[in-house]
C-alpha cells in the first residue's frame, strides 16, 4: 500500500533549505559544511533542483581520482578568485582518500583563508573516516544536512 504525499512536492524541501540558509549565513567567511548522501545520481539530482529552486550562487569542484590533498585542489582550482561558496563533491572517486582526509585535518587552518562556506558531499562511508582520519577538521562541520532516496 502507497504512503499518501501529505508533504512538501519535494521530499527533499527541508535539507534544501537547510543548505541554501547554512550557505547563505556563512557568506563571506569560512564555514565546513557536510552534506551527506550515498547516492552519486540522487547528489546530481538534488544539485539541479537546487540551482532551479534557490538563489545562491556557488561553484562546484569534483575532485578527480588522482587528487593527494584538499586544500591544494581547492586553491589550484579557485586560481585565486573566491566564489561566494564551494560544494565539493566526488569524494568517493579518490584513490587516497584516507591520505586526503589525514593531510585536510593537519592543515585545517589552512581553510580558514577561504573566506566563503566550503560544502563537502560524502557518503555515510566517508563521513566515518571524517571522522576518524580528520576529527579536528570534521568539528569545524556547522551543519550536517542529508539527503537519503525517498520511497513512497
């Protein structure tokens, strides 16, 4: 038997707005924003809407498989031109994921240079090493917004 939808058109209304308000209040100075989903085809989807439905402006980075450290990827891409905020996604496809975590949390003040909220994407799995592997860096972490598959 089908659950009626009694919400929102879109189940995922509260965490998007959590995300555009955790943005918008963060504008202009640093903040270590997670996002939690497990799904990289349910993360597109979530993207799109929200380009379609909020106004903030950021920039997206996917990190590729080859990436050694966060912070350095970061600010090669940025080239020095800071965008309102940055959502990082693809965690998942880096071959030295542990390496990356381990070396994020040694040089965490290092972000403190980037003055604009910084939106990680990661999965349950990389939330735990997070954890684990760069605690300090994971404490900075302002919001924990998740998005899981919806099922009627």
């Amino acid at each position: 038997m089908k659950k009626s939808k009694v919400e929102h058109n879109n189940p995922y209304d509260r965490s998007l707005q959590t995300l555009a308000r955790a943005i918008t209040l963060s504008e202009g100075d640093f903040s270590l924003i997670l996002v939690r989903c497990n799904s990289p085809e349910l993360r597109e989807e979530i993207l799109q809407k929200f380009k379609a439905e909020y106004p903030v402006e950021y920039q997206e980075l996917a990190l590729e498989n080859f990436t050694d450290t966060l912070y350095s990827s970061i600010n090669q891409n940025l080239n020095n031109r800071f965008p309102k905020a940055l959502m990082v996604k693809s965690l998942e496809s880096v071959n030295t994921l542990d390496k990356v975590l381990t070396t994020a949390n040694l040089v965490r003040n290092n972000f403190l240079n980037f003055h604009f909220p910084l939106v990680l994407w990661v999965t349950d799995e990389i939330h735990k090493k997070l954890i684990r592997l760069a605690p300090d860096l994971q404490s900075w972490a302002s919001s924990g917004i998740s998005f899981e598959p919806k099922y009627a």
